[in-house]
C-alpha cells in the first residue's frame, strides 16, 4: 500500500502543464483530498498556490490570472493549467481560456451502464469502434479483452462528456444534446508522448449561440484514463 504522496508534473505534448498527486492510500476520502491539495499548493515554485472558486464554482488559482481545472477520484487527483492571460475573463468562457480535464478509473464498469444516458447512437458507435480497436492492440497498450476493452472505451467517453462540461462553463449543459464527441482521441501511455492521435468534438451552446470546435487529449496514469479538452485557440505552454 502506497503511503506517500507522489507529486508529478508534466508539460504536456499537447501544450497544456497537468500536475498529478496520488498515493496516501491510507488517508479517508476527506483527509485525502485537503492534503492532496496541500501537496498542490506547496509544489508553487516561489509561491504557495491556493485553489478558489468563481461564483459558478469554477476553481481558480487565488491573485493569478490563470485557467485551470481539476479532477480527482479517491486517491488521484490531476490539475491541469494554461499559461496566464491576464487579457481573458476566467468568468466566461473564451477561446483563450476553454480548457477541462477529468480523470476516472480505467477499470470503473458503472460507465458502460450509463453510457446511453450521456452519449448519442452516433458516439456509442465511435466508442465501440475503438474498443474493438483496443482488442487488436496499438503502440500503447497490448491487446485487451473485449469486456474490459468496452469499460476502457466508455471510461474515455466520460471522461471527454465531463472535460468538455468544464471547459464550456455554461452550467445546465445536457452531456447528450450540447456535448459531441466527433472523433475518439487514442489513450496514450503517457503524457509527453510524440505526436498523439488526438480527437475532437464540439460544444453546442444553448440559446442560439454557435457551436465551438474542441480538441481531445487523453493519456493513462496510475491505472486512470485522463483526458483534456481545449480549444485549439488557447494559450499553450511550449510542447514537452
């Protein structure tokens, strides 16, 4: 059983810096995620980082500027971040600013039984291609079995659904109708990989607005599926 707390930081091949905490299996639910935190905001660099939240309860670094968001299971926690802008709204949703990430458990079964819930005929065909893609085995992954292949695939799935949720910042946003997956990023092994096969979708806002072009980029870490959603006007970091 893993005891300590494991700090990682990654400035991903896609341009956006993720910084992950796990370990501390030991600790409950609640003590685990304020000490997590600790562990975030004392890895600052020349500076202790404290997490807030906007009036829609978006998190944001306090007195910075700065476009981040997080997500974290029991005992894995990711925070991903974009440089600062101070020319942008973190309020509102911007071009500069459109960024999310989420992180579940590769092996959680609970999606498979709501994957009709959150996604459209069209996406559960797309997720099913690409299980059937993880039975044959790619550069990352050797061969799954067809049960856990569909798992992996409708893990992925959230996780785009949930990433694409937060960076749209528009509360009441239906995972089916609003939310479109167009093309399934590929799981990469890590998140400094070269040349990722990333995916796309689009963000449907309600009341006439238009439709935004979103980005996908989704790595395996610590036994999760992690995935960030982007538009690909937002300000990046340079390519790790």
């Amino acid at each position: 059983m893993e005891t300590e707390f494991i700090f990682w930081r990654h400035a991903t091949s896609v341009g956006i810096q993720v910084e992950e905490i796990c370990g501390g299996e030991d600790k409950s639910a609640a003590l685990w995620k304020e000490m997590a935190l600790q562990v975030f905001g004392e890895n600052g660099g020349d500076r202790y980082r404290e997490i807030g939240h906007t009036q829609s309860g978006t998190p944001l670094l306090a007195d910075v500027q700065q476009r981040i968001s997080v997500s974290h299971t029991r005992h894995f926690m990711v925070i991903a971040m974009l440089p600062r802008t101070p020319e942008a709204d973190l309020q509102t949703f911007s071009f500069r600013t459109a960024m999310g990430i989420d992180c579940e458990p590769a092996d959680r079964a609970q999606t498979l039984r709501v994957a009709d819930r959150v996604m459209t005929p069209a996406e559960i065909t797309l997720a099913a291609a690409y299980a059937e893609a993880l039975t044959q085995g790619d550069a990352h992954h050797a061969p799954m079995e067809a049960e856990a292949s569909r798992i992996v695939a409708a893990v992925l799935a959230w996780t785009i659904k949930e990433a694409l949720y937060k960076a749209a910042l528009t509360p009441g946003l239906d995972f089916r109708t609003h939310l479109e997956i167009c093309a399934m990023p590929e799981i990469c092994g890590n998140p400094l990989v070269r040349n990722p096969r990333c995916g796309s979708a689009r963000i449907h806002f309600p009341d006439g607005r238009t439709s935004v072009e979103m980005e996908l980029f989704s790595y395996l870490s610590e036994g999760h599926v992690v995935t960030l959603a982007y538009s690909p006007k937002c300000a990046k970091f340079s390519r790790g």
